[in-house]
C-alpha cells in the first residue's frame, strides 16, 4: 500500500512527437525513443496506481516564461518556428522529418555562432547537436506540454507534496541552453529545478540515473552555486553523448564543485551501480539541498537495446527506496529507457520503491 499518493503529470500530446528514423553509423535506423514507451508506463501504471493520473492546465505565458529560465530566447523561437521554416525550403519536406546534416562545431575551426544563417538546414545544425533526434509537425506541441508536466510536478511539490512525476515524452536531459539533441527538444528536469528554485527552495540538486550523461542539465547549471548536477552514466569515452560527462568536470566559476559526474564502464552490474548512487546521495546530502530533481532513465536496464548497464527488474525498487532515503520533495520526469515492452514495469517499480519507502 502506498502511503504518500503521488500526482502523475502525463502528457496528452506525447503522441504527436513520433520520429520515424535517426541517423547512425551512415544508415537511417527506426526511431528508439517511440510513443509506445509513454504508454507502458501508463499500462503499468493501471495495474499499480501510484496516484491520480492528471492533465495540466498551465497559462501559455506561464509555460514560456519557465522554459525560458533555462532556455535561450532565440532557440525556443527556433523551436517554435521549425516545423512550419523545414517545410517552406521544400514541399515535398512535408513528408520527412527534419534533421540537420551540417555543423559550426562551435568551439572549432572559428565557425561562426554568432550569426544565424538563413538557410533552415543550416540552422538546423546550429541549434542541434546529432543527427538522431528528428523534428516533425508535432514536435514542438508535445515538447511543450510535456515541459508543462514537468513545471506542474513541481508546482506540486512546492505546494507540499512529498513527490511528483512528469510522465511526458520527448525526454529531455540532453536539451541544453540552446541546442537540441539524444531525442530531446526542452530540458524537463531543468525546469522542473528552476521553478523549485524560483519558488523558494534554496538549493536544489538534479540526480540524473539515465544510463546517458544529462549533459544538457549539467551544462545549464555549471556554473550555477544553487543548484547541483550529479548524473550516473556510461563512461563517455565510448558511450553517448561523448562530448561531456567525464568525472574531472567539477562545475566553473560560483558553481565549482557543484557538479559530479560518476561514469561507469559499459557492463556494470547492480551492484557496482548502487555504489555510485550512495556516492551521489552522499553528494546531495552534502551539498544541503532543500528539493531533488530525479531525470528518471530506465535504460540502466540490462535488456535495453542501445545501453550498456546490467540492471534487473527488481533493482529498481532498491533504486527508488535509496532515492526516498534522501529525504527530500522529489520531481521525477522521464527520461529514457528503450526495452519497450518492460520500461513501463522498471518505471513503475522505481516510484513505487521510492513511494513505499517514504
Ligand atoms: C537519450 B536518453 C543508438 C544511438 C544512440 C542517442 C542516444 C540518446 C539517448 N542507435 N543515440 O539519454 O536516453
Ligand atoms: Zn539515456
């Protein structure tokens, strides 16, 4: 039995993000990051309530001005206008999703970022950082909504509740700034941490349990003293996103030290796995925090396709338990986890681990 209900947040637009391929290794794949996965969780969630499953109704100006605490202006313009600029440069685009195939690489060869260019193919690859994460017609409404679901978790738990969930796809911890990327458009559990802030709690942490480092949350706040990024992934000298996440990133200037990054080798078991999560509570407990953002990835799990850890069904009640003894208002949003059939089943153990042991 539970005895803290806690309040899903789902998102009724999920569906209309729905990606037909991604680039890899020189060849179009089938999208990992399918609707399907959001409505596992939903099935799950059926025969193991957690809470009342519920809409939201966030005021548009709300919402932007939320987003727009973690997000650059002219990218959520970007955003806004995407769908509508890909199929303006071509008709026949209607029918493809959009992805970018060229690139400034920013900090390299003195590329210019500074000007936007106005070919749409080019500002494709100016606000996006791989050629796996397509944009299409809905792409922009289900983003939005879904970091709607985010911002009213944790108006929830700024209201008092123990804990709250943003069930909503596309994910989002790879989001950063001003650039899309790994399936993400708008960083959830960065707006879910912001608004805890801006409502009042002093020092939040973000623990990110996606195999994937949350490279977009970390680079949001690195240099941010008020809010703490810890993130548990694969070791990114061979896995995705590659470019960030090793363990000497320690945060920059007022935000040194509030950074912590604890990659793991590929073929890391349960066991090794736990560990490093004591070690990033021990963080949170350290550094104070008022309020606990949980990106919540289930692709830890041994049966996931395109990861590397060896995590089992029942380990993620140990998960959710550990995560409660934290102590903390928790915001969970859902992040990845590509084993279709058994993420709504690993989602649902960790939250209940998680709402048994509070
Ligand atoms: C998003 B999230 C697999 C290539 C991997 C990107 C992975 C994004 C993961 N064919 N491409 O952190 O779960
Ligand atoms: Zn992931």
């Amino acid at each position: 039995c539970i005895e803290h209900p806690m309040k899903i947040f789902h998102n009724p637009l999920h569906a209309q993000h729905a990606g037909r391929q991604e680039m890899f290794r020189g060849r179009m794949v089938p999208c990992h990051e399918v609707p399907a996965r959001l409505d596992f969780v939903l099935a799950a969630l059926q025969s193991r309530p957690l809470g009342p499953l519920l809409a939201t109704a966030i005021p548009d100006a709300e919402l932007h001005a939320a987003m727009a605490r973690v997000h650059r202006a002219p990218y959520l313009d970007f955003l806004a206008r995407a769908w509508d600029a890909w199929v303006a440069m071509d008709q026949a685009n209607a029918e493809r999703d959009a992805l970018p195939s060229v690139w400034p690489l920013p900090s390299r060869h003195g590329f210019r970022t500074d000007v936007v260019p106005r070919n749409f193919a080019a500002q494709l690859g100016l606000y996006a950082f791989d050629a796996g994460t397509p944009l299409m017609a809905g792409t922009w409404a289900a983003a939005r909504a879904g970091a709607g679901c985010a911002l009213a978790a944790a108006q929830d738990v700024l209201g008092g509740a123990r804990s709250a969930f943003a069930l909503s796809r596309p994910p989002g911890h790879h989001a950063g700034p001003d650039y899309f990327g790994g399936y993400c458009f708008l960083n959830n559990a960065a707006i879910a941490a912001q608004a805890l802030r801006d409502g009042g709690h002093p020092r939040v942490a973000v623990l990110d349990v996606d195999y994937h480092h949350g490279n977009g949350t970390q680079t949001i706040f690195y240099a941010r003293p008020d809010v703490l990024t810890v993130s548990i992934h694969g070791d990114p000298a061979t896995e995705y996103p590659f470019f960030l996440g090793h363990a000497d990133e320690r945060g920059a200037e007022a935000g040194a030290g509030c950074n912590l990054n604890l990659p793991l080798p590929r073929g890391t078991g349960f066991a090794t796995w736990r560990a490093a999560l004591d070690q990033a509570l021990n963080a949170v407990a350290r550094f104070g925090a008022t309020a606990l953002v949980v990106p919540m990835g289930l692709d830890t799990f041994a049966g996931d396709p395109i990861s590397g850890f060896q995590l089992h069904s029942a380990d993620y009640l140990a998960v959710g338990q550990a995560l409660a003894g934290a102590g903390l208002p928790t915001v969970f949003t859902f992040e990845g986890g590509y084993a279709v059939a058994e993420v709504g089943t690993n989602a649902v153990n960790l939250l209940e681990g998680f709402a048994q042991a509070v």
